[in-house]
C-alpha cells in the first residue's frame, strides 16, 4: 500500500502532516524523557512518529535509521535530525536534533558544578561510589549485547580480539583501530566475501541508487564553508575573550576529532577520549572519567554526552577551578560534539544512498562493528580496574564495587531490570554503604 506522505528527493523533504508547534511540543518532551540509550531512544520515536502518530510510514522510518547507522555520531540523535528534517526541512531538523541534547546539556551543567564543588562531601561521594561498579556493568551489559549480533563469524571474532589486544596492549589510537578495521573490512569483502558470510554475487546484480540532483556536489561544499564558519566562530570567540588560543584550539581539534570517528556509539569513543583526556592532556583521572560516565547515565539524551563532562572538567582545571570556565568547555564541546552530526544528515543523504543497499558496503561495515566489541571490551577493563582495583591490580579488590558489579550485570542483563531505576538503586545503596561502614 502506498504511503500516505509523498516521498521526498535527495534535497527536499516531505510534506509534512503535522503542524511546526506540535512536532516542537514532541521533540521537546522527548529531549526530556529520553532515557535508556539509542535503542530506547529510537524505540521511543518509533513508537509515537510511526504508530501512534503516523507522520511517517514504517518503511520511511527504518529508511532513515539504516541511514543514521552507518555514520558516525549518535545514532538516536541523528535520528532525530533526519526525521524533524522530512517533516519541516532544516528548522526542523535543527529543532529536533538540538532539542534532544539541550535538556541534558542544562543537566549535566548542573550536574558537573555539583561535582566539583560538593564532589568530596561523603553523601555525594557515596552516591557516586554506588553509581561506578554498576556503570561499569552497563557497559560490560553492552558488550554481551552488541557482540550477540556482530560476531557472525570466525573472521569477526578475531577482529573482535585483534581490535582488543591493539587497545589494551599495543596502546594504538582508536582511530588507527577503525579505520583499519574498515579497510580490511573493504579487502575482504572485495577477495573473500564468504569470510563475512556473504554469497558471491556479481556486481552487477547489485542495486544502486545515484543522486537523483546534479547540484548535490554544490550543494555539500556550500555546507561545508558554512560549517568551517561556524566551527571558527565559538573558538575564536572563546581565545579573543580569554586570551587562551592553545587551550580552546586544544580542546576544539579534540573534540571535532572525536565526533567524527565515533562509530559505535558512545561505549566506542570513550576509550579513545580517555586514553587522551586522562593520560595524555590530563584533564581528569580514571575515576573521575567513571564519575562522568555516571552522571552521563543519569540524564536523558546521548550517552555521547558524557564528552560535556570531560569538557567541563578540562576548562575548569585549565581555568583554575573557574566553574565560568567549566560552563565555556561544557558547552563548546557540546558545540563540537554535535555540529559533525548535523551537517551529516543535512548534506550526506544522497551520498549514503548510493551504498544503502548495498550489501558488499554492508558486510565492509559489519567488520567495522566486530572492531567496535573489542573496542568496548578494553572499556570495560579499564574501567573496571579504575573501580574494583582502586589501588593497583596487585592490590586487594573492593569487595563492594565487584559484588556490586556482578550483582548489576545479573539484574540488567538477564534480570530486565529498568536501567534508570537500577541506577538510582545502585546511588541509594552505594550511599547506605559508606554511611554504615
């Protein structure tokens, strides 16, 4: 049966069935109500723009999630880009994108002045110290989750492994971890596709899709000058106002950097943050960087917005213990973290339809993901050691942290527990704890 919605070109969305005020109304609700990561997330939009709602059809809305898949960036964001774009255009994939992060990023404000100004009296302390063994269980709860659906094959599990024992023994960047495992990923497919459980199909059996719109190219590089304008402004702003060029330049390239390999979601790209932000720039230690995963969990919107966190801290410390500061990397880096994502969705479609069903890109890609459960594998140990073996790994573990760990994975993995209201268990025991013992 034919769609309701007329379909949309590579340039110009729908026409849309809903009025601009009540599609602000729902991408403002859900930018406050959007717990539970990606899948929630995209589960939630599901659920209100294509059953109860019906703005767009089941096949339009898997369309644009398999769109939002294979970028960089996350994906129940830029979800939410694509779809207030079908409906309004680019006011309304601003709205919808910029609504659904705003929320968290006032809350995590919040959330980091707290911390660094009552972070150390033992009631916040102990909420904390209950948060960090069961953010570590999140964690380790997705990896069992993503590594069910990635490793198909033999070749996927030692990508899984090889991408591991880069991270965790070699040291190497995430980014050389990706992208190595996109080129092997390509070559494989190209020589060897029944590695990735492919059938041998002639490449011309294969569907394609062109760009239905010759100006498309002019169309991406006028985005893209207006991107590089926008990237310059908030850093100069932020150098001429404070006279810190270095800093802000430091903490802009970090930033943009991390935005655009964040494939794999968030659990992804926090390595890779970590491994900068904490030994290299020195912005915050391990435990703080768990501290942040915490408090990220603990507000709707993108786990990716954990990198606000990191932000704040890293201006803070930079600006002598300045919360102003603190508020200034917040917010560039929320700047930053989401621009890339933005200018993906309203340039990049005609670009990713070309491959969309392809099932060789698919299948490149698929290696890519197997890389990412190595990725999130060498997360959940450092992690872990930061919480369970405070003091060294020759040291005696804390006993509370590892039961309580063992303990979160049982009730959110095979126990179904509400993720949200595990985590204010976790607060509320973790506060119990300290103040009995």
């Amino acid at each position: 049966m034919e769609s309701a919605l007329p379909v949309a070109s590579a340039d110009v969305p729908v026409a849309a069935p809903v009025s601009f005020a009540e599609a602000f109304r729902f991408w403002l609700k859900l930018g406050f109500i959007s717990f539970g990561g990606p899948a929630g997330q995209i589960a939630m939009m599901n659920e209100y723009v294509v059953e109860r709602r019906r703005w767009l059809d089941e096949e339009q809305f898997l369309h644009a999630l398999n769109y939002c898949m294979l970028l960089p960036g996350p994906e129940a964001q830029q979800l939410a880009t694509y779809i207030g774009w079908l409906l309004h255009g680019v006011r309304g994939g601003l709205v919808a994108g910029g609504l659904f992060v705003l929320p968290s990023v006032f809350m995590l404000l919040g959330l980091s002045w707290a911390y660094v100004e009552y972070g150390t009296v033992p009631a916040v302390a102990g909420l904390l110290y209950g948060l960090k063994p069961a953010v570590v269980a999140i964690v380790l709860g997705a990896l069992l989750k993503i590594g069910e659906k990635a490793l198909k094959t033999p070749l996927h599990m030692l990508m899984a492994l090889a991408s591991f024992l880069a991270l965790f023994v070699g040291h190497l960047p995430f980014p050389v971890v990706v992208f190595s495992a996109l080129l092997l990923g390509l070559l494989v497919q190209r020589w060897q596709p029944t590695w990735l459980g492919m059938k041998l199909t002639a490449p011309e059996t294969i569907p394609t899709t062109e760009p239905s719109n010759h100006k498309w190219p002019r169309r991406v590089a006028k985005a893209l000058l207006i991107a590089l304008g926008l990237w310059i402004i908030p850093v100069a702003a932020a150098g001429l106002l404070t006279g810190e060029w270095s800093f802000w330049w430091q903490l802009t390239r970090f930033f943009t950097t991390a935005a655009l390999v964040t494939f794999g979601g968030a659990y992804a790209v926090l390595p890779y943050v970590a491994q900068v932000a904490v030994e290299k720039f020195h912005w915050l230690t391990r435990l703080q960087m768990v501290d942040g995963l915490a408090l990220g969990e603990t507000t709707p919107g993108p786990l990716i917005m954990v990198l606000t966190f990191v932000g704040f801290m890293g201006a803070w410390q930079h600006g002598g213990h300045s919360v102003v500061w603190g508020a200034a990397g917040l917010l560039l880096t929320t700047f930053y973290t989401f621009l890339p994502s933005f200018l993906f969705i309203f340039v990049g479609a005609p670009l990713v339809e070309r491959t969309r069903q392809d099932d060789r890109v698919k299948a490149a890609l698929s290696v890519v993901t197997a890389a990412v459960v190595g990725v999130i594998l060498n997360l959940g140990i450092y992690l872990g050691q930061a919480v369970v073996w405070p003091q060294g790994i020759q040291a005696s573990p804390d006993w509370f942290s590892l039961v309580w760990a063992v303990l979160s994975v049982g009730a959110l993995r095979w126990g179904k527990v509400n993720l949200i209201l595990w985590i204010g268990v976790s607060a509320l025991v973790g506060w119990g704890y300290t103040w009995l013992f």
